[in-house]
C-alpha cells in the first residue's frame, strides 16, 4: 500500500514539474510580489494553472496519506531513548568504553600536549 501511495507522489511530482515548467514567465519578478502591470486583470490568465493546483492538492493529500500510513512504523522508541540505550551499551571489543555525546573521547587528550601544535596568543 505504501509503496504505491510513494510511487503516486513520485508521477505526481513530474508531472508538477512539467506543468510548471510548461508555464509562461509574467515577463519580471514584480508580478510575483504583487507588482507588475498593476491593471484590473484576471488573476488565472493561463490555462495551466488549473490543472496545476489540482496536481498540488493531489500531491498534499497523498502526502499526508503517507504521513497518516507511515505514523509510528519503524520507530518505537523516541530518539532520547535511542541515546540513554546507547549509553548503558557494554564496552566495544577493544575493551574501552562506547563513546557518547556525554564523555570525551578516550584517546584524544584532554590537554594539549608537546606533540600537538599550539596557536600563539596575539
């Protein structure tokens, strides 16, 4: 179900491409901010503008269908139990312990010493 729910969206996403790319430029970058020729003009003036706001809520609605199909799947746990979990893990094979974000690293130094370079103060 879900893997053609993402192949929909994948057609339907060319096919947004194509039906933009196929749409006439206003000429300037005024029209898209509200500026341009600044007449009492129909705000639809090309004829694929229709079919390119049905594709879009097209698009939308599969997406959220996606979002709804996918809810939870794969994902037990929340990513800050992922990380307590990852903490209480044993030591790696080389007898030393599982780094985390918590701990330096247990082979670089925590000072610097004669053989690390130093900058110069100014």
């Amino acid at each position: 179900m879900t893997s053609i729910l993402f192949l929909i969206n994948a057609i339907v996403a060319v096919g947004l491409i194509i039906l933009i790319l196929l749409q006439r430029s206003e000429g300037g970058a005024g029209g898209a901010f509200g500026g341009g020729s600044g007449g009492m003009q129909p705000i639809v003036r090309n004829p694929l503008a229709r079919p390119t706001a049905v594709l879009a809520a097209i698009f939308l609605i599969n997406s959220l269908l996606i979002a709804y199909t996918q809810h939870g799947a794969g994902h037990a746990e929340s990513v800050m139990a992922a990380h307590e979990a990852q903490a209480e893990a044993p030591a790696s094979a080389d007898g030393l312990p599982a780094p985390t974000l918590d701990t330096p690293n247990p082979l670089m130094p925590a000072t610097p010493t004669e053989s690390s370079p130093t900058v110069p103060a100014r």
